[in-house]
C-alpha cells in the first residue's frame, strides 16, 4: 500500500464509527498525478447521488506533461462500491444524520483506493475536551519517561 494522501483534519472534526475502503474512477493524468502525490483530500465529501456514490471537493492537480490540458482538478469523481453497500450508507446517512468522509487515498496492487470514514460531527466543545485529554496524555508519558531515565 503506497499512501497519496491524508486527511487528518476529519479525524478532528468527526468520530469516525466504520470505515470503507472504496475504488475510483479516474482518467489516466488523473492516475499519473496520483503517482506523482499530487492530491489534496482537505474539505473533501462524499454523498450518494441517483444511488451512485460520488467523491466531490477532492483536488487531483493537473499532469504537467498532458496532451489537451489534461483532466479538471476538483471534478467530482464516481467511487465504486458495490449496490448493498451504497444502499446502507444511504439509509445510514439519512437516518443517522451521519457524514461520509475521505480518510486517505491510496495505491493497493497498483488501482487507486479511497478509504472513507462514515462518521457524526464532533462539536466545539467536544474537540476541545479531546485536545485537553491528549495533552494530560502526553504529560503523563513525559513525566513516566523522566522517571525511568533516573
């Protein structure tokens, strides 16, 4: 698995309940692009649209030695998971009010996957207390590791 991209700011901004791994329909300087790492999944979503499920938002930048320009950076993208799934996350985003988030973007035996997060939004607050619990966290190990130095 070679790794593209990330997108550590949904890990702060939702709880993240299951995760999905998802193929992608891509042109090939798309693809190209990928290989070079050129991808941004920053503000990023996904949302199922006439039971298809589609990547909207994720920047792929252009393949510099492109005929023709090449393919539209932020188009959006069909991502490819099979009818019963497509269907449960449909039901699941309705009724739960939960999101579907790209987590990261990935090579897996040489097809570009996208590992998404079906997860609920973290308030202001709660993201707050997460940041406390990890710095007392951190303190912790410090004074832990300090203590076994001696």
């Amino acid at each position: 698995m070679k790794l593209i991209a990330s997108n550590r700011r949904a890990r702060h901004d939702f709880d993240i309940l299951e995760r999905i791994e998802a193929g992608l329909v891509l042109e090939g300087s798309e693809v190209k692009s990928l290989r070079e790492g050129k991808a941004d999944l920053k503000d990023s979503y996904a949302l199922v649209r006439e039971r298809e499920l589609w990547l909207i938002g994720a920047y792929i930048a252009p393949y510099s030695f492109s005929r023709g320009g090449g393919h539209e950076p932020e188009r959006s993208r069909k991502l490819l998971l099979t009818r019963r799934e497509i269907d449960r996350l449909a039901s699941q985003m309705a009724e739960r009010g939960l999101a579907l988030v790209p987590l990261q973007l990935y090579f897996k035996d040489g097809r570009a996957k996208l590992e998404l997060g079906l997860g609920k939004g973290r308030r202001t607050i709660d993201k707050r207390e997460m940041i406390k619990k990890r710095d007392e966290e951190r303190e912790i190990e410090r004074h832990l590791s300090r203590r076994a130095k001696r």
